[in-house]
C-alpha cells in the first residue's frame, strides 16, 4: 500500500506551552485522530519535533563533513512534526491529511513517498 508523508507546519518561532489551553485542545484532537490512524491500520510512524532553531545540518564536502546549527531551510515556517500513513490512494491519503489539519488546527501538507 502507497505511503504518505503528513508534515505540520509551524511559524519558525513557535513555542508550545503544553499547560496551556489551547495546547490541551490540539493534543487531545491529535490523540484522537492518532488512535484513529492506529485503529484503521493506516499509522506507521508519527513524531513532534523540536524547534527548528535545534537543528544540526550536516554537509558533505570533498569527502568530509560540515556542521553547522540551525535549519537547512531559512524559511519563516518550518516543519513541527509529521507522520507517515498507509493509504490506498491519494484521495484517502487527503482526507487524513485534511483530519490532520482540523486536529493540529494549522497548515498539513502531504507528499507522496517514493516507490509506493
């Protein structure tokens, strides 16, 4: 079955208080949608990330290695978490995304993997 990356996306700066209500709201809406993910066998993996701003980018260069802090991207949204779904066409794959939306109350994009 295809698989499907969800990204949330995040203004760069953004905290999130989770004593706050509004981010007691969001997690219980993405508790649900994930025990619906799970339920319908359609999870595979899932994550919350850090701030961008706790990157490390690693650069390979003449056969050696750069790093450096930060984002790769100088963007003013950067990704803030995501899963990874089993769907059996884009248009299921949408309607999660659209879910994830609702849940995360923020922009979801959705982006086909290779090889499915």
């Amino acid at each position: 079955m295809p698989q499907y990356l969800m990204s949330v996306w995040h203004d760069e700066d953004y905290v999130v208080d989770f004593s706050g209500d509004d981010a007691q709201r969001m997690v219980a809406q993405v508790n649900a949608l994930n025990e619906q993910l799970q339920a319908t066998n359609t999870w595979v993996f899932a994550g919350g990330l850090h701030p961008a701003s706790s990157a490390t980018v690693v650069r390979p260069k003449d056969g050696q290695v750069s790093m450096t802090d930060g984002p790769y991207a100088e963007s003013k949204e950067q990704m803030g978490g995501f899963w990874v779904i089993e769907a059996p066409d884009m248009d299921a794959a949408l309607d999660w995304a659209r879910q994830a939306a609702l849940a995360c109350e923020g922009p979801v994009e959705l982006r086909p993997l290779q090889g499915g």
